[in-house]
C-alpha cells in the first residue's frame, strides 16, 4: 500500500519519530525525538535501529518493535573526515506506531526516505556535520502530518481481508508492502518454507539469523507471519439471539487462545533477551531477525532459526534451518540446555509443495524488490539463480520420489486434498516432479464457489476482475471451514497459461502494471493454499477434541482423561501428515495446545502402533 489513498490523504497513526546516531564514546543513543505522549518511553529503541553489522552498508531498513509498537527506520551511512568518527557516521531516522490489529509501517518507508535524504543533503550542502533544531523542521512537518489523531485511525490499522490489503482501489502499489513477497520467501526456503509455516501455526518462537542488509531478513519475518494471519484471527462465538450457534460454535472452536496473529518482533539483539523470553511466555509465538551470530549459542530462546548466511551464489546451497531441542543434563552440570539439529522438511510437506510450486512456476520471478531475488548478491549484481538451486533440486528430487513411494500407500486413508492430473483417486499418492498436471489449458475450466477464483475460466485474461471476485477477500473467518474430509481446491486453474509471454523488467507502464498483476494474483493463490491447508488440518483437530452437549462426535481417538486424548499413527495420517515424523507428532500437539481448549494432545508412538500403520494393520 501507499503512503497515500486516492483523496490525498496520508495514514496518521504514528505516536513517535527519532533519529538516533553512533557516538564513537557514548554509543548509540536517541538524539532527537517528538512524541505523541510524554508516556511514550523510547529507552532502547537505538539499540534496534543500530544493529550490529550495518557500518558495513551504505543504506537500509529496519524493522523492529517497541513494547506493543510497531517500527520503522532508515539507515544511512555518511562519509566524513571528522575525527573519531573512523571515516563514518552511522544514523538512522524511524518512527513508531501506535498498536492496531495490523500495524503497517511499510506505508511510511518511501517518505522516510525522501525526508531523511532532504535532511542529509541540506548538511552536506552548508558543510555542516551537527543538525541544528531548524534542520528538524522538515520532520516535524512529516510527524504532524501522521501523528495519530484518531482512536480508530481513520482505517489505518482496519483489516478487510487480503484481497483489499494487496489490491485496494483507493490505495495505490507500494513495493514496500512486504505480503507481495511470499513467492520469493518460497523459492527461497524451498519445501522447508512448510516447515516453518507448521512453527508460524503452532505459534513457536521463529529467529532469522541474517548479515547485513537486514531488510530483506525483516520482510521475511512479516511475510512469514502473514502466512497464517487469517486462521489466527478472533471471531465471535455467539449468534444475534445470544444463543450458541452450532456452525459458529464450529467454526470458532478451531480458532486459538491468543486474539492476534503470531508476534513479529523484527530486528531483534542482545538487548532484547529479555523481551524475547517475555513473549514467548506469552504464547502468542514471535518471529524476530537479528545480526548477532552469538544467538546461534542460544538456542534456549527459540525453536527454529533460519540461517540465511548459507543461502549465498558462493556457497550453492538453501539456508539451513535448526530446530532447538532440550537436553538432559547431569544434576550439578553447567552444560547448555538446548542443542541445534538441522531440519528441513518432512514427507508430509510433498503434497502441499507439489501445489505452491505449481503456482510459483505458473507466475515465475516477478520481484520487483531486489531483496528477495535470491541469485542477486549484496551489490545489486544479478546473478543465475540455477548454480546455487541446482545442487538442492537434484537432493529435494531424490527425496520427493521416496516420499511418492511411501506416500502411495495411505490413499485410502482421506479424500483429495489437492487435485493433480484429471482428480481422480488413482493420483493422490502420486507426486509431480516438473510439468502442469491440471492446467487445463485445452479448455476453459470454470471453478464452483468455494473452490478459490470463484466462477472464472482458467484461460481469462480479465486480471482484474479475477482479483475483485477472488474468494481471497477473507474477513474475520467469511472464508469458512471445510468438512474433516473435504479442503478447498487449489487456485492453480486460475492463472493463465505459462505460456504467456512475461513482460521484461524495466518495461513500460503496461508492462510494469501486467507484472504487479501477476505478483498480486500468486500471492493471494498462494495465501488461499495455505489457508485451505489450515483448515483442514484444524478442522481434522476438531473432529478430535471433545464436544459440548447435544453436539455430535467425531474422529477415532478416545479420551483416556479429562484433558489428554492420546492419538496413534492412524491418527496422524487422517491429518495427511507423516506417522513416523517426530516434527509433525509436535506439531499436532502444538495446534492442540493453542485450538483445544485446554485439551492436550499426546501421539502414542509404540512398535505395535509403528507396524501397525507401515502394514496397514488396524
């Protein structure tokens, strides 16, 4: 989104701006700053806006949090001759946000910009190293204009669903909005993308490791969490008459403990320890990055880190992703607590892939954000993106034949999820390495409601349309929940061919319109992909836990107490996860600890329940 809707109107929800500096004897400090309230503390706020490691840029954005506010930054590295100063002077210009159910202080990245540049520039041209209070006045212009003024933000922090979040009529493009980023984070982790969507869901603690520039690592945060923004969401239980609703009641039951979308804290460091054991208490979850490799040594504050230091041309290779795991200690030992183990993605994730795949390669590489080209290096120099991928594909490719293998023996185990080939049960184990199984592009395929892009053949070329009619425009749960055997269908049909010829970057408007079209209808197909997973996972979950009075139930698992319900092997597979994974036994009980209600989950992983499930007995 824009900094400005179509009536002029820019968004005012900001309750502080700063500029903070390193002082090559004091540190980093706050040197200037306005408030929208003297109870507005920014102690520590530089610390955030100044990671370690970015002397080593020219420029970048930061994302970060203070307290309950969202915030932005601009860094800027000034050449000097004073002395000290070892030839630089680092600073960064940010603002906070007041809290709302989706702060978004990406709408402010371009101003910030234009305004710290005009500050900087007008030094350079007086020769002055020090700003004076009038050299402030433009950003106090900039604060007054945003300030909030309003207890519901005049629509600034409102959410309406992901169709008007990536494609609002009155609020123009933005390449700052991080949302349109997720095909990139996809290409980028590969299948262990799942891995990190099962932690965003079950509401784990998520670190990304990154070098400097970190915007790229703080929009990957963002977008990570946007993954599962929608099922994260509050709604209400109760009908008009007060009265419980039974569908309502269904509905809302897989809806969890926490009221908001999981926490993404951005640029996290050293002095943020304490604010990360705080959140993860919370149970909420967090997704934070930070520059400091000593976190690599602290596993006991998170459960997944994403190292993106080994994603490089140079090295060929994915980043690599670590799980914290907990170890037993001697009594009297000072050892550490947790240990990392590499983790990628499990047999399970096959499937799901198999479809976000074939949306990515239906759309190819849009980005128009240099950040998130992962064959681009730090310099800006585009470079093939193959000699670093092809080393992974071969392994991902070896592996996603072996999980064919396995994966055809539980077809009778749940219906279609995701249709491949003609949709019949024949090709359900089945996996797809390359080519488009169900495109259609014979003839026009016209989807029912429900099944994604509502009503429109594969072969339109009415973009436009297809966006204003998308079922993507999701709002406080409209899009429902499927039955515990029925998902929706994959939004793959609704692209047109791959054989469309793709516009060159740097092309003219028609050209640069047509690619943030496509960018705009991969990301909500792929948003609606996830989403359909989701439910049906959560629904399965449902058909578990325990019913109120005069409710049906269902599923195969018996209560054995109160508030444990043991589930085997069999179980897991009617979630259309792996039975001998340990990742996806955790992760069925991450969802129950957040969605059941203060029912716990335990999986029951004996040598009867093992063979039992890889022999098709019981």
């Amino acid at each position: 989104m824009s900094a400005i809707d179509s009536r002029g109107r820019v968004p005012q929800d900001i309750v502080a701006i700063f500029h903070a500096s390193f002082h090559p004897t004091k540190g980093n400090l706050v040197d200037w700053s306005l408030k929208a309230s003297d109870d507005l503390d920014l102690n520590g706020v530089e610390f955030s806006t100044l990671p370690s490691g970015l002397h080593l840029v020219d420029q970048d954005v930061v994302y970060f949090t203070k307290e309950s506010h969202s915030g932005v930054c601009v860094f800027r590295r000034r050449k000097t001759t004073e002395h000290g100063q070892r030839g630089f002077r680092l600073s960064s210009l940010g603002i906070l946000l007041v809290k709302s159910a989706r702060p978004r202080a990406w709408r402010h990245v371009a101003a910030l910009r234009n305004l710290i540049d005009s500050i900087y520039s007008s030094l350079e041209q007086r020769s002055v190293l020090e700003p004076s209070e009038g050299d402030w006045d433009p950003a106090r212009e900039f604060f007054e204009d945003r300030k909030v003024r309003r207890a519901d933000l005049g629509g600034a922090g409102d959410w309406h669903g992901w169709s008007l979040e990536l494609d609002n009529p009155d609020i123009g493009y933005s390449p700052s909005n991080p949302t349109p980023h997720l095909a990139h984070l996809l290409r980028i982790l590969g299948p262990s993308a799942l891995t990190v969507y099962k932690h965003v869901l079950g509401r784990r603690r998520i670190l990304i490791y990154t070098l400097p520039p970190v915007e790229a690592a703080c929009i990957l945060c963002q977008v990570a969490a946007d993954i599962c923004f929608e099922a994260q969401l509050d709604s209400s239980l109760h009908s008009a008459g007060g009265e419980v609703d039974p569908a309502a009641w269904y509905r809302t039951r897989l809806k969890g403990k926490s009221k908001e979308g999981i926490n993404v804290l951005g640029m996290v460091t050293l002095n943020d320890l304490d604010k990360m054991h705080h959140e993860g208490k919370s149970g909420r979850g967090w997704i934070a990055c930070t520059t400091d490799a000593i976190f690599l040594e602290k596993p006991s504050y998170y459960d997944l880190v994403i190292d993106l230091t080994t994603s490089t041309p140079s090295k060929a290779s994915r980043p690599t992703l670590y799980l914290s795991k907990p170890q037993q200690q001697q009594a009297g030992s000072r050892g550490p607590s947790h240990r990392l183990s590499v983790v990628r993605f499990t047999w399970s994730d096959v499937k799901l892939w198999n479809e976000l795949e074939r949306i990515l390669q239906l759309d190819g590489d849009q980005c128009n954000h240099e950040c998130c080209r992962p064959g681009t290096e730090f310099d800006g120099r585009a470079k093939s993106p193959s000699s670093w991928t092809d080393a992974w594909r071969i392994y991902e490719d070896v592996c996603i034949v072996c999980a064919g293998l396995w994966m055809g023996s539980w077809r009778s185990n749940s219906t279609m999820s995701y249709s491949t080939g003609n949709g019949s049960m024949a090709n359900w184990g089945s996996v797809r390495l390359e080519g488009d199984d169900d495109l259609s592009l014979g003839g026009a395929f016209v989807r029912n409601v429900g099944m994604g892009i509502e009503g429109r053949p594969s072969g339109s070329p009415n973009m436009k349309g297809m966006r204003r009619s998308s079922a993507m425009s999701w709002s406080g749960g409209n899009a429902g929940f499927p039955g515990p055997d029925r998902r929706q269908a994959s939004t793959s049909t609704a692209f047109t061919s791959s054989s469309e010829p793709r516009s060159e970057p740097g092309g003219n408007d028609a050209d640069i319109n047509a690619r943030r079209d496509r960018q705009v209808m991969t990301t909500l197909a792929l948003l609606q992909t996830f989403h359909a997973n989701t439910c049906f996972q959560l629904s399965r979950l449902a058909a578990l836990l325990p019913t109120p009075p005069n409710f049906s139930s269902g599923g195969s698992a018996a209560t054995a107490e109160p508030d444990t319900i043991y589930i085997t092997p069999k179980d897991i597979v009617s979630f259309e996860l792996g039975p001998l994974s340990s990742l996806d036994a955790r992760y069925l009980e991450w969802l129950a600890e957040e969605y059941g209600g203060g029912t716990r989950i335990e999986v029951k992983r004996g040598w009867k329940d093992l063979f039992g499930v890889i022999f098709g007995f019981g």
